[in-house]
C-alpha cells in the first residue's frame, strides 16, 4: 500500500485527494492523509448566509472559458447548482476624478474592438483615442517576459495604464501592472501581439470566430449557494478518516525511499508527497530536503486583500447605477480597489429589497491596512461608499474577511522561474507542488494544479494514473 501526504487544504490539496481518491476507489493500492492548519477545509473559498443573501468571504465565481472546473462541479455531482453571470446587465465603471465613467461598448479587459463607443467616451483623452487608432496599425512582435504596464502603454499610452490596467489587475491579483509579467498573467496577449501585432484586431478576430461559432458564454460562473457548496460537495467524496483538520505540518525530511511528515504530536512516514500550501511554506517545509527547490519556492512573492461585505435595504438598492460595479484606479487616492454590486452580478444572492455590496482593499501598496482594526477599516470603507456613491445608510449587516499573504504574484519572469521550479521537482519524483503559486491563480487552475499533481506522484511512487491534464492558463 503506498501512502500519499497532501499538506493544504485549499482547493488544490482538495482536488489532489479526489484524484488519489478515485484511484482508491478504482482499486489501486493507495491511500492518502490530507493536513490542514485551519479548521475548515478550502482555504479562501468560504460562504455566509446572511439576512437571506450569500455572502462570498473569497472569490465568488470563476471564468466560464475555463470549462474544466464546471467539469470539475459536474463530476462531483452538483452540475445543477451552477448559475452564469448576469451578462445582460453587466457594466464596469472607472472612478475619475470623483466621478464614476463607464467602461464604453466593445472593450474587452482594456482592449478596443468597436471604434465610435470609445471615440464618445469621456473615460479617455484625446491623446489615448489617437494612440487606440494608431495600434490598429502594430506589427507583429515577439517580446522578452515585460511587465503588463510595459506592454500596454506601447500599445495604448499610460493613461490607459493609470485607469484601466492599474485597477484591473489589482482587483484580480492584487498587484502591481509595473511588476506582474504579461507571460504569466496575460499570456493571451503575448500570442496576439505575436501573431497579429494590434491586440484590438487581435481581440476582434476571437469575438467574431465566437460569435460566429454560437460558442458565446457567460463571463462567470458560480454555485447556486455559493463558492463553498464546492469545498463541501468535494469534501463528502473523500474517505473522512483521511481528512485532518487543525493539524500543521512542522517539518518535512527525505530519505531514499520515504518521506517522514511531522506535526506538533506525531511522525509518519509517506511514499510521496503533493505540497498544495502557499510558496513561502513549501519553501519553510522544504529548506532541509530539498534547499535548491526552497530557494527558488522563496522567490515567489505574496500579497494580502480585505474584503468587506456590506448589506443594504431597498433605499440603497434602488438608487445604485446598474452593472456590475466599479474600478478605483491609485491616482484617485482610495483605499478601495474595487466594489461589486454582487446583487447584480448573479442570480439568487440576495432578495429583491437587499443590496449586496462587496468591497477590497490591500494588494501591493496597502500591506499596511491589514493591520488595521474592524472599526477603522469599515469607517473607511463607508466614508468611501458615500464620498462615490452617496450611501449615507447604515448597513444591516457587515463582514470582513482579512487574507495574508494569500495571492501569488506573478512578477516579470515568472514563467521562467516556474521553469526552474519544475527541472528542481523532476529530480524528485516523489514530491509535486500545488496551488495558486504557479500556472494561474483562479480556482479552474487550482483544481487542474491538484489533479496533476496527484497525477504526478502516483507515478512517481509507481502507480499508473488517470491520463494527466495538461496545464492551460
């Protein structure tokens, strides 16, 4: 019998014990233990029910083109509890100069498609609409890993950087659009620029071939009740006596043969082992047994969010713009990085008298707000609601969710450091690594990082596997 050790219990290290799982059941001779420090498996996917509305403490959906993690949900039989974005009201806004802008037709995350909706939008310069003219007209290039600021100011100006790059990707990755790498974080806009030059011609060829081909989808999707109907329906398909909570694991030691995993009241040993915890404690568990992949592990870096649910009656609802809600870029001057009307955003998240307001803070510049107390940060949170929305009410209900150092960020060279990562790995046939440290940060890329590492150690303990997903970003 070959034992596996699977230490976090994020989706990730939920996803490899359902591989191993599977296998278990197929009658291979296999087991495995999952550890978790906290008392709740899923990590950053947790839901609340709240005076009849969901409340999402992590991430609320996942990207619908992404297809394998609907596949995923379907497998674990709650295929019937997805629910798509509500598309047809879906409007972003930019907050300038005090003012909410909305995002004009035909853009697609920053790219141009239609010309007239951005030549009237008053969200851009002159100088910016001549620069969007003018990319029509780029040549085709292959370019070194640059930082995503880099690419789209050749492309459309900094002014486009400032307001719609900035904001976007730190309410998605919490970082820096000067720091994340394009060959990480956007890789699709590597390949247009390669292949067609323009990234607005580029973009425009993929929605006409979709379009074309009746594959339009929902941006999003979601659970009925909720991110955390996942980690629950999940968590029933695995073999409980497996499954330990509120155990951390305190250090990790290699023999030719074995893995010994210690925690604070025992050793066991293991035949293989899938770290699925975060890269600076992959990199703590491992200084020992492996301190070339350690270091390496060590350089991935780590930013923290916040994130404030805030519950309304109809006198807050009814008055709120439409969409999906709102992007503040840094030059406004905020703590807010974003706010989603997730009452908008999805069915069945709260009654039809409710506002459901989610709002974000942290990332790379604001580390700092972590620290603040509960009644500081929801001041500031509502002094920032009322100063861009005008919501003076008082909120029925609050929550606030704090994440350390729970998002990865992929900084120019990334893809190379990852290529490192795994040559390191290869000399180990008995370790994988996953989570959102490596091949992408959403939950379709966490549950395929899982799978493949399950995948990837049972061969390397010498047992034939289901046929392992290649990684997509």
């Amino acid at each position: 019998m070959k034992r596996i050790a699977i230490i976090g219990g994020g989706i990730s290290g939920l996803s490899a014990a359902f591989a191993i799982e599977k296998q278990k059941r197929s009658g291979l001779p296999v087991e495995y233990v999952l550890y978790e420090a906290s008392g709740q498996f899923g990590g950053v996917l947790r839901t609340e029910k709240v005076d009849g509305c969901i409340v999402e403490a992590g991430p609320d959906s996942f990207l619908t083109e992404k297809s394998w993690a609907a596949d995923f949900c379907r497998e674990i039989g709650i295929g019937d509890q997805l629910i798509s974005s509500n598309d047809a009201e879906r409007k972003t806004y930019i907050l300038v100069n005090g003012r909410l802008l909305p995002l004009p037709d035909g853009l697609m995350f920053m790219v141009p498609t239609e010309i007239l909706p951005v030549v009237f939008s008053p969200l851009f310069s002159l100088h910016t609409k001549l620069c969007m003219a003018r990319e029509w007209f780029s040549a085709p290039r292959n370019s070194p890993d640059e930082s995503v600021a880099q690419m789209v100011e050749r492309h459309y100006g900094a002014e486009m950087v400032e307001r719609l790059a900035e904001p976007l990707l730190s309410g998605v990755y919490g970082g820096e659009a000067s720091q994340l790498g394009v060959r990480s974080v956007l890789p699709r806009f590597a390949e247009m620029e390669s292949q067609y030059g323009s990234l607005g011609k580029a973009m425009l060829a993929a929605r006409k071939k979709s379009i074309a081909s009746g594959l339009a989808k929902p941006i999003f999707t979601s659970l009925k009740n909720g991110m955390q109907q996942l980690v629950d329906a999940l968590s029933l398909q695995l073999d409980q006596r497996s499954l330990r909570a509120k155990t951390s694991v305190t250090a990790l030691q290699r023999t030719e043969s074995a893995w010994s995993v210690s925690t604070p009241n025992r050793s066991e040993n293991f035949d293989g082992v899938i770290l699925a915890s975060p890269a600076p404690n992959a990199s703590s568990l491992l200084h020992d047994a492996a301190p070339a992949l350690s270091q390496k592990l060590g350089d991935i870096a780590y930013t923290s969010s916040i994130t404030v649910a805030l519950g309304y009656g109809n006198e807050v609802r009814s008055p709120l713009p439409p969409g999906f809600g709102f992007l503040v870029p840094r030059s406004e001057g905020k703590s807010l990085l974003a706010a989603t009307f997730v009452h908008n955003k999805f069915p069945f998240r709260a009654p039809g008298d409710r506002a459901l307001i989610r709002c974000f803070l942290g990332g790379a510049r604001q580390e700092q707000t972590l620290e603040m107390p509960d009644e500081k940060i929801l001041s500031r949170v509502r002094d920032e609601l009322r100063q861009i929305l005008g919501i003076s009410a008082e909120p029925i209900f609050t929550r606030i969710y704090r994440w350390k150092s729970a998002m990865a960020q992929y900084n120019v060279g990334h893809v190379e450091r990852v290529q490192r990562i795994d040559a390191l790995c290869s000399q180990i046939p008995t370790l994988a690594l996953a989570g959102n440290a490596y091949r992408g940060i959403g939950i379709p890329d966490c549950i395929r990082s899982g799978e493949n590492a399950a995948a990837r150690v049972l061969a390397g303990v010498g047992i034939a596997s289901v046929e392992q997903k290649t990684s997509a970003s």
